[in-house]
C-alpha cells in the first residue's frame, strides 16, 4: 500500500506541476488528480459512463469495428500492476488507426507519423463506474500542421468525427 499511496502521491503532484506550467491547460489540483478522475483538457473529450471498464472495453471494441476502423494496440497498466500482485484502478489505452488515413498521414507529414495510432483512454472510477477520454485528432496533429499538406488537416477532422461516433456507440450517447 504504501508503494501504490507513493506513486499515486507523485502523479498527483506531476499533474499539478505539469497543469501549472500549461495554461492552455485546465488546471486540476493535486487533490482532483488522487481522486483517480479524468478532467476536460485542452483539445481531450471525456465521457463518464455508469459501465464497468471491462463491459466498456468490450463495448468500445464492437465500436470501432462498427465505424470500421482498427484496434491497433490495447495496453494495461493496472493488468500489468495485478500481475506483479498490486491492485490499482482499472486503465487501457487503446490504440486505434486504419490503414488508408495511415498513409494519408504519412503522405501530409512523416513527423505526424508517430502520432498514430489515436489512442483512447479507459479509466475505473471510484464505486466501478467507468470514464472514456480521448485527444481529439485534430489537437493530437496540430503540431504538424505549419510543415504539413492541407490534407492533415481535413483528414484531422475527418478523425475527429470517426472517434466521437465511436465513443457515442460504445457509450450509448448515440
């Protein structure tokens, strides 16, 4: 426990460090950042669901198959922690990109490139509801943009419509 209250304690103050030098940011406290919640950010959306992160992980998946789209990667820190016989709240990122936008990206800025793919982020909340957030595309290419072809930016927005429709279905926000 007091491994799990250190690394929770130095999170919570490198968000408060890291908000306080962004003002482009939100800024959220050391107190909201223990709290385990996902605050609106600059350029991220957020959903809180009453689902339990696994039915919203399956959920999401179903999701972006039926936006015909592909789960890239899936990652879990809190599946990694359990294994190692520490329990923290429950996270994935999911990576998700197609192949055709891929090289449209690539084809606008090969820097842009290691923005890909996209990522969700599933977080448990306290009392086993769970919250999906995401960058939207567009914020996540904006960097490129002033070396980039005009085509980064509507493939951003067209991103940007992909991964809300898919958030509203794994959601229910439809």
């Amino acid at each position: 426990m007091k491994i799990l209250t250190g690394v929770l304690g130095f999170v919570g103050t490198f968000m408060f460090v890291m908000a306080a030098f962004q003002p482009s940011q939100a800024q959220i406290t050391s107190e909201q950042a223990l709290e385990g919640k996902i605050f609106q950010r600059n350029g991220w959306r957020v959903i809180e669901t009453s689902m339990l992160i696994d039915d919203l992980l399956e959920s999401l998946k179903k999701a972006i198959r039926e936006e015909d789209m592909l789960l890239v990667s899936l990652a879990s820190a809190s599946r990694a922690a359990k294994a190692s016989g520490l329990d923290i709240p429950g996270n994935y990122v999911i990576g998700v990109f197609r192949n055709d936008f891929a090289r449209r990206m690539l084809a606008a800025s090969i820097q842009a490139g290691i923005e890909a793919p996209i990522r969700f982020y599933l977080t448990e909340n306290p009392g086993g509801t769970s919250t999906l957030s995401w960058k939207t595309p567009s914020f996540v290419f904006q960097p490129y943009r002033d070396t980039a072809t005009e085509d980064l930016v509507s493939l951003s927005e067209e991103l940007d419509v992909v991964f809300q429709r898919i958030a509203d279905r794994a959601t229910d926000n439809t």
